[in-house]
C-alpha cells in the first residue's frame, strides 16, 4: 500500500493523479503541473499541500462467467431429447 509522502521533498509526476492533504486537514485528489497544485476539475488549490499519496489500485472485480449459447442450426438434426418419443 501507498504511504504519505512531504509534498516539500518530493513531488509525484507532472499531471499524475494522486490524493492529496492539505494544511487545513482535508484529503482530496489532485494533480501537480509545473509549480502549481490542481484539484482534479482543474481547479487552483488555495490551501498548501502537505502531503501527496499515489491513488491504491482498484479492487479485483470477480465476474461471473456467461453461460454458453447453443446455436441451432435447422439444417441439422434436433440436439436435444424430445418428450414422447
């Protein structure tokens, strides 16, 4: 897992998204460019940022497999039993 790093000894990469925690306590996320820190709508942050941390990968999504679709074909004989034969 990700750990907090001083935003005054080092930075993360230009435009990269990462959270962010600011002198009055708040957490967001944000992106520094250049000399100036951004929210992620691309807003100017008015409040010193303290503190930076890479975003946690996202869950694993577990999905459930489809079933199969059984393709008739008229051509061919019917592949299931038939009741009353």
């Amino acid at each position: 897992m990700s750990t907090w790093i001083d935003a005054s000894q080092q930075l993360p990469d230009d435009e990269t998204t990462v959270l962010i925690a600011l002198d009055d306590g708040e957490v967001w996320t944000g992106y520094h460019e250049g000399d100036q820190w951004f929210y992620v709508s691309a807003d100017p942050l008015g409040a010193r940022v303290t503190h930076w941390m890479e975003l946690p990968e996202p869950p694993a999504i577990k999905t459930k497999a489809k079933p199969s679709k059984t393709v008739i074909n008229p051509a061919e004989p019917w592949p299931f039993p038939v009741i009353g034969e």
